[in-house]
C-alpha cells in the first residue's frame, strides 16, 4: 500500500510540475524555455511564421540572434527567439517549426504562403 502511495504520489507532483512548466514558459523565448519546452511532453510541435528583420545580435563568428513576434496559423502571438547561420535578408518571411520555444528549423516561404491571420500581426 505504502508503494502505491508512493508511486500516485510521484505520478501527481511530475503531472502538476509538467503542466506548471508549459504555463511558465508559454510567454518565454529564452534558451531556459527552449530546452524546457523540448523536453516537456505537454508542449506540441507547430508552425510559426515571422518577417525577417534587423539581427538583435551577430556574434564574432557572423551568427545573428533574432528575438520577434511570431504568428501562428491560427493568429496566436508570441516571441520567438531564433537564430541564424548568417546574416538573413530583410522583409522575408520564414516559416519556423517549434516545440514551444524551441526552435528546430525554419524555412523561407512566399508571402502568399503566409495564414492570413499570420500576416495580420506580423505585417
């Protein structure tokens, strides 16, 4: 009996400690909620799009940071933290597959690619 206390006990606190992480990171763009995001099973993959600007950053080795505002298909706002291999040009817009604020990939795509809902908010 003591071992099912235990084991209910274990499953409840990982339970409430995952959905309270995707809460604490849902608004975060930082390299803490990427690696949290990537690892928590309760965050689902998708797609967001942004329109490329300025670097925020661009490190000696010409690897430029980008921190945006990202929309998804849906119209859901969030800042998004990415970055490049180089330099991207600006006024493209890429489409970037997430976990959260983990970014895996992103790729060019036309303007006409973008959801409508997208666009609005990311211009």
């Amino acid at each position: 009996m003591k071992v099912v206390k235990v084991v209910i006990g274990t499953v409840l606190f990982a339970g409430v400690a995952l959905v309270g992480l995707k809460f604490y990171t849902q608004n975060s763009h930082d390299e803490m909620a990427g690696v949290v995001d990537q690892l928590n099973p309760l965050v689902t993959k998708g797609e967001v799009y942004v329109k490329t600007k300025k670097p925020d950053e661009v490190n000696s080795y010409g690897t430029a940071t980008y921190i945006q505002k990202a929309a998804d298909q849906k119209g859901h706002e969030r800042t998004i933290e990415f970055t490049g291999l180089s330099i991207l040009k600006e006024g493209h817009y890429l489409k970037i597959i997430n976990k959260g604020a983990h970014v895996e990939s992103y790729e060019e795509v036309d303007k006409k690619e973008v959801p409508k809902k997208a666009l609005a908010i990311i211009g």
